[in-house]
C-alpha cells in the first residue's frame, strides 16, 4: 500500500507531465482543436442549459470562450467560476461581455463578485490537466473543483481536455470527484 507522500510525488509527477505537453502544442493546433472541441459542444447542446458554467482558459488550456460568446448571444445564461476566498469552494457569477473580468484570488480572469450576479449552474465545464479512464480529474492541486462539486447535486460535470491529456489511471483520493463526461477535439463522451 502506498503512503500519502507516495501519492503527492505522483500527482506532482502527472501535474508536470501534462503541462509539459500542453506546452509542446502549437498555437496552430491549439486554435484548431479548441475549435473542433467547441463544434462538438455546439452540436450536441440544442438548447444548453442555462445557466451554463464555462471557464476562463488558463496555460494552454482548451479555449472554447467563442462557444460561451455563441450561447450567450443566443440568450443562455452564462457564467463563470470565482475565487473568492482561498481554500473554500467555488462560487459562480454570470457573465456578460460587457462587464470587465477581474483576476480572482487564484489569478483567474472572472466576473466581479456581485451578489446580484451569483448563481448556481446547471451544467459546467470543468477545464482539466488530465482526465483518467475513470472520469477522474487532474487539475493543479488546489481542490477548487473538489471542494465545488460535492455543494451541487445534481450538477452535471463534462470535462474538457485534448486527446493527448488522457491517461490511464490518476490513483483518485477521497475527496477526487469523478466528471458525468468529459470532451476533447475527438468527440464527446457522455
């Protein structure tokens, strides 16, 4: 049985893995998987349901903010996630074009935290830095989305990632929360 520091060294390992491979990504394929990714959304959401939580890309994350412009010019709710306090879960904000996005406590560009703006999703997309064949998510490390999950019953969860972010097997902890699908330039998996 490993211990615990066994399994943060793996982690880590996985967490480095996969950056370095975003990194080999040209931007040429970087635009043209984004939006293949965002083709496969549209075409699957008819109508999304509102609101729709999408994210704000980060490191070469997939970008599928022409997608969250698209719906909400078709009038779906759109929001975005919000690092309010360190450590704590998630909260949501609708977004609107025309509203300057600040940096959040984690320095993720979000949606002002306006009480009046808050609300919970129906649906979310859920960046990752790796998805297991599980459903399980690797992300950075902090545990936002760990922490959020659990507070939204009901809320179903599709995680996005290249093809090249998908791996065997991320050892998922306790409080790991396990995506409803995940997808990537290849399709959608649900």
């Amino acid at each position: 049985m490993s211990n615990h520091a066994d399994e943060k060294f793996y982690r880590s390992t996985l967490r480095t893995r996969m950056k370095a491979w975003r990194r080999t990504v040209s931007a040429e394929t970087h635009a043209a998987h984004s939006r293949r990714i965002c083709d496969v959304l549209e075409a699957h959401f008819h109508p999304p349901p509102s609101p729709f939580a999408f994210y704000y890309p980060i490191t070469k994350e997939p970008d599928i903010s022409p997608l969250m412009h698209e719906w909400y010019a078709a009038g779906v709710a759109v929001c975005l996630p919000r690092v309010v306090t360190p450590c704590a879960p998630l909260e949501f904000y609708l977004w609107q074009p025309d509203v300057r996005l600040s940096m959040d406590e984690a320095g993720i560009y979000a949606p002002p935290a306006n009480p009046a703006l808050r609300c919970t999703p129906r649906q979310m997309f859920v960046p990752c830095l790796g998805l297991d064949q599980a459903g399980f998510r690797l992300g950075y490390g902090g545990g936002y989305y760990d922490r959020t999950l659990p507070l939204l019953p009901g809320v179903k969860t599709i995680g996005v990632l290249f093809s090249g972010q998908r791996m065997e097997d991320i050892r998922p902890q306790e409080h790991d929360m396990k995506l409803d699908g995940y997808v990537t330039e290849q399709g959608l998996v649900l």
